[in-house]
C-alpha cells in the first residue's frame, strides 16, 4: 500500500512537471512567417541584434517611416542585422513576401542595405535618404481615360512630400517602358468643380517614378499622362 502511494505520488510530480513547465518558442512559432525561414536564434545572438527588431523597425528604416534623428542607436542595429548574409536574406524575404514590395522597392532594398553595410552616420544616412528617397507606390489608382496610353493617377494632399522652400514634390510610380507619356498634367479641382492646370516641374528618377514639383503645399488632385 506504501509503495502504491509513493508511485502514485511520483507520478502526479512528473505529470505536473510536463504540463506547467513553460514550452519553448523559438523564431519558428510565427503563425504568418510568410514561406520566409529566419536564421536559428544563435545568429541573431552573434550578431547583436533580436528578431523583433528585424521583424518591425527595420523595414520602416527600408522606407524612411523611423525618425532615425529622435533614436540614432537603430542605425547601429541595423548596419548589424546587414552584416548577416542569412539575417539579410530573411529580411529581403519579409520584405517582398509580407510588405509586398515591387521590383523597383526590392532593389532600393538592395541599394540601401549595401549603404547601411558601410556603418554610415546618422547625418550620412540622412544625406543618403534625401538623394535617394524611397520608390512609392502608395498613388496606384490608375483609371483608364481613353486609348492604353492615356491614364489618370488620383493623389491627395498626404501623397506629396516636402522640398526645400515651400515646394513640394509627388513621386508617381510609374514604369516607363509600359506607358509613353509625353504629356504630364497636374491638376487640382476647384470648388465649381471644374480641373485646373497647375504649374509644375518634372523629372524621372532611376527607379522610374515620374517626380512632379510644384512651388505651393499639396493638394488633392489628379496627374493626367497623355
């Protein structure tokens, strides 16, 4: 009878060691990882940085959303998380996967993380950032007007970003060798609900985003290409 109850009483420690012990999670426990496999969590050890960091605030240093002048010490972690072919890898995966980055946002990714593998300063990359902003693709409400080479982009007063002086410019992802368009207008509706022209200056970036330029603040409006 003894020897029954000490069984039993071992057995119930052992079954209540299994159950309460807490499980291990490791980086493959994500229930969205995307088809996208991170390295084994000694990398990210070796390397200083966590899967966290990799996993959120980097991509925002990718498009330029962290104010990386209010918290400097990201850049340090980031030039880390480069330095890892496999983190890197991991990361171009995320990108392309779970942002759904476009062929031109994949390359910028490319182009910035070879910078950022150079250990830049906060005012390097800063510098960097304003020659080479980020590919948007946020303006893609394309609306067919007329024959394939006439299109309408629709953007709002959000859509414009800051130039020196009172500029500012629209960036319009748009690839040239689809669509030839000679003819660019600006066009911002007045209360009577009519289309005015407005003035503008225009170029094309490397990455083929039409880059409009205008002397006023943005506006709600419309980019008709002809």
């Amino acid at each position: 009878m003894i020897v029954r109850k000490y069984c039993g009483l071992c057995l119930l420690m052992i079954l209540t060691l299994i159950t309460c012990s807490p499980k291990e999670v490791g980086p493959y426990s994500s229930p969205q990882d995307y088809n996208c496999k991170p390295p084994p969590p000694d990398v990210f050890t070796a390397v200083g940085v966590d899967l966290e960091f990799t996993q959120s605030t980097f991509g925002k240093i990718i498009t330029g959303d962290f104010n990386i002048e209010t918290d400097p010490q990201v850049i340090a972690l980031a030039t880390k998380a480069v330095t890892d072919d496999r983190i890197r890898n991991y990361l171009r995966c995320l990108a392309i996967h779970r942002d759904k980055y476009t062929n031109d946002q994949a390359a910028y990714f490319d182009l910035k993380s070879n910078f950022m593998a150079t250990e830049p300063t906060t005012e390097q990359l800063l510098e960097w950032q304003k020659d080479n902003p980020y590919p948007m693709d946020r303006i893609n409400n394309i609306t067919k007007i007329g024959d394939v080479a006439d299109f309408v982009f629709k953007f709002s007063a959000d859509d414009w970003q800051p130039v020196e002086g009172d500029g500012h410019q629209l960036r319009i992802p748009f690839e040239k060798h689809k669509v030839n368009y000679p003819h660019i207008t600006v066009q911002q509706k007045e209360e009577n609900g009519n289309w005015k022209d407005i003035d503008y200056e225009r170029e094309v970036d490397k990455f083929n985003n039409v880059i409009v330029t205008i002397a006023t603040v943005g506006f709600d409006g419309r980019v008709v290409l002809k």
